[in-house]
C-alpha cells in the first residue's frame, strides 16, 4: 500500500515589507504550501497565537519586535514549533546565534527562490519526522503503560477503553459517575496517554469555591479589576497551556460562570475578569460531573448548549458496588501504597475482612475504601489485616431505615428524619447547599444534623 504524504505544513511569513509578503506568498503558494502573512513582528505575534502555524518564516530586523524576539516567544510557548530567519549581511553574527539558541536555520536576502523553497520543504520534513517520532512514542506509551487505574471487571474495562481510545484526539470528554468512582484518575489517564502528556495537567473543583473566586482561578484578572486585585493574575485555562485542564464537578456551576465556560468552548479563548481582550486557549477539556447532567436541563440548573459542547465524547464510570470483583485489586493496590509510604512491607487481608468489604455496598466508592484501608493499616499488628480493623459500618452494614423492620413497627422521628435527610441528600447527588434549600434548612443546621446521624462522610 502506497503511504500517504503529510498534509503540507501552514507557514507564516513575518516582515516589514509588503513587497517580500507578497512575493513568498506567491511562491510557497505554488509549491503547494498554505501561507499566511504578517507585516511586522507585532502582528507577526497575534498570528502566532491565533493560527498556531507549523512554520514560521521571519526577517530579523523589524521595528518594535524582532525576529529574535518571536524566536524567543516561539521557544517559551512551543518549543516544538520550526523558525527560519531572513536576516541581511549586518545581521548575519546574531542569526547564527539565534540558530545556536533554536531557530531551524537562516536564509540571506537578498535570495534565490529555489533557495528558500528548498530550506521550506528541509524545515517540513523536520516537522513531519518529530511529529511521527511523537505518535510513535505515544503509541508504545499507550501499550506498555504500568500506571493504568485499577480494575479487570467488565464494566470497568470498557470505560477504559473509550478513555484509551479517544485520548490520541483533541476531543473534549465528559467522565460521569458518582463521587469517588475515579473520575480524576482516569482524567490523568487520558492525558498521560495522549500527545500532551508531558505538558502540564491542571485541575479545579468547580463545586470548592464561590462564583466571583472561581471565575478568576478559571479566566484571571487583570491588576485592579476588583478589590484585592493587586496584579494580573493568569486564569487556569491560559496556564494550562497545550496540556489539559480538567474541570471537576462541573455541574455545581452558576448560570453567569456556564455562559463563559460555553465562549471558551467554542472561540477558544477567554477574557480575563476586568479585561477587554480575548486571550487564545489551546489546552484540551476534560468535565466531570455525579450529576445527571441532563436531568439538570430539565430543571434549569444547566444550560443545553454547554452540555452538548462537553459530552462530545461521554463516559461513565461505574460505582464500586457494581464492580465487586475489583475489590480485592483495588485493595492490593492502596495497601501496597500505604506500606511504600510508611516504608514497611505491605499487608494482606484476611478472608473474613475480604469478604465483609465484598459485600458492603461502598457508597462512597473507591475513595471510601481508599480511606478504610488506610485506617486498618494503622491499626492492625501483624502481617495481615483482620475484621476488627475495618470501620464498623463495613462489618456491620446498616439495614436502610426506609425499608420496614418487624422488630420497629413505629420508628423513632430520629430514624424518620435522618432516612429523610438521606433520601435528599442522594437525589441531590450529595450537594449539601441544595439539601437544606430543599429541607428548608439553614445549611449550618444540616451540618449539625449530619454529624448527629453520622452522615456527614
């Protein structure tokens, strides 16, 4: 089978003079390249940042902004982006320098058009060869990874397996499922195996923090734009760079906060609070939500429009209770951990403790368990973890209070209110500010009731 030749690379041409513009643009046109032009290194800039061009073709000597100092910017955003510099006989030491500090190569003007068509094309194969050398360690990355979450059930595999799928793309994923069942973890999953693994990953709880706090972690600021605004402040988005940005628990955002989120789905760019300009965005999304998203719509609590801009490709996670035979894989797992911190040997389970924790329905999920391992290895002696060491409601599972027992034909109001406030905390999908507006609580006074009924966990 004949292979297929790259797409021919976009190339942005940067220069004072409109004249050179035109005559590289013509040129590069007719070998089949995809120009773009710029006159003068600032705009040279705003092109950069807007077209992402795979190469970049700048003279030297500009007013305001050189060619080194777009070599220098280049360099910091996108070390992998390939520079050529257009530089006359006075300016021939410094571009030699600049090559030495990573532009591709120089070219003297005046020059031949075979000249530069032929560095163009040397500069494109460049590109094309670390591009392929890039998916190829990606690909024995995603093959041989040691770091996979946890897991050999069914159900769980086959979540993994669209996280494995999509994460050589750019798409944005939307992971669904209850609080603790991994939604973060599998988040670095998709990074790590995607092409942006070695870029940053950066994270948010958008349920942790108020509307005016959130906005400026996720857009920024500007210096002044409220009180305590002392300096710019870069928004979480911009410093995410070309790596990924997970929004957790996107469902507990505000209308006003939906709407920007929404901009930056589709232009791609965010305006930081107090600014008037738009900044480009270039890191991937990856949500997350234990709400049912779409339930949400119906009651107004979200907007349609970001929804279908986020579940472009949708997963969900399943709960522990549904996956019971990952359990003792899991624990091997987190008990290997703990021993590795307290620098120890690790501890096994003992059958009954097994078996008790097989059959507790974990409705905090595996971060419910992560915390009960934790606590019965501190309190275990020997080698191997017994049932007393694991937390009471494990070994002795409470009966649901709704369901009725012959042995309390008449419940206590106690048992009446804390089923209640059980049954609404969970259709709330754990959201304790909700759960007093729908008890008509003062959310302090459902604190206090949650630790009274030991609820709170």
């Amino acid at each position: 089978m004949t292979a297929v030749p790259p797409t021919p690379p976009t190339v942005l041409v940067i220069d004072d003079e409109m004249g050179i513009l035109d005559t590289i643009r013509i040129l590069l046109k007719s070998e089949g390249f995809t120009p773009y032009t710029a006159l003068g290194g600032k705009k040279g800039l705003e092109q950069i940042a807007a077209l992402k061009p795979e190469l970049i073709l700048t003279d030297v000597r500009m007013p305001d902004v050189t060619g080194l100092d777009i070599l220098a910017s280049v360099r910091a955003h996108d070390p992998e982006a390939v520079v050529i510099l257009m530089t006359a006989q006075a300016s021939l030491q410094s571009a030699i320098g600049a090559v030495n500090n990573g532009a591709f190569y120089y070219i003297q003007k005046p020059f031949k058009n075979e000249e530069l068509v032929a560095i163009v094309r040397r500069a494109a194969e460049h590109r094309n060869l670390r591009r392929e050398n890039k998916t190829l360690k990606a690909e024995m990355k995603r093959r041989d990874w040691s770091g996979k979450p946890v897991g050999a059930s069914k159900i769980w595999l086959e979540a993994l397996h669209v996280a494995e799928s999509v994460a050589a793309t750019d798409s944005t994923v939307l992971l669904q499922g209850e609080s603790g069942t991994g939604k973060e973890v599998v988040a670095r999953y998709v990074h790590d195996l995607s092409s942006r693994g070695s870029k940053p990953f950066l994270s948010i709880n958008c349920g942790a923090l108020p509307e005016s706090l959130l906005e400026s972690e996720l857009f920024g600021h500007v210096k002044g734009s409220f009180t305590g605004a002392s300096r710019d402040k870069e928004g979480l988005f911009s410093a995410a760079g070309d790596g990924t940005f997970f929004l957790d628990e996107i469902g507990e955002t505000t209308p006003a906060t939906q709407v920007k989120l929404l901009r930056v789905l589709q232009q791609r760019e965010v305006i930081p609070v107090g600014a008037t300009e738009a900044r480009p965005v270039h890191a991937r999304v990856i949500a997350a939500t234990n709400r049912d998203l779409e339930e949400e719509i119906k009651r107004g609590h979200f907007r349609s429009d970001l929804f279908y801009r986020l579940n472009v490709i949708s997963i969900v996670l399943p709960p522990l209770r549904n996956r019971p035979e990952d359990i003792s894989l899991l624990a091997e797992a987190f008990l290997k951990r703990a021993a590795e911190l307290r620098g120890e040997s690790p501890r096994s389970l003992s059958t009954e403790a097994l078996e008790a924790m097989q059959r507790y329905s974990w409705p905090g999920n595996v971060r419910e368990l992560e915390n009960a391992l934790e606590r019965a290895a501190i309190l275990a002696k020997g080698s191997s973890i017994p049932l007393s060491a694991l937390p009471e409601r494990v070994v002795e599972p409470q009966s649901d209070p709704l369901v009725s027992d012959t042995s309390q034909t008449n419940p206590t109001l106690d048992t009446i209110e804390r089923a209640y406030i059980m049954w609404v905390l969970e259709n709330e999908g754990g959201n304790k500010p909700r759960t007093a507006e729908v008890l008509g609580i003062d959310p302090s006074t459902l604190h206090r009731k949650l630790s009274r009924y030991d609820l709170d966990r």
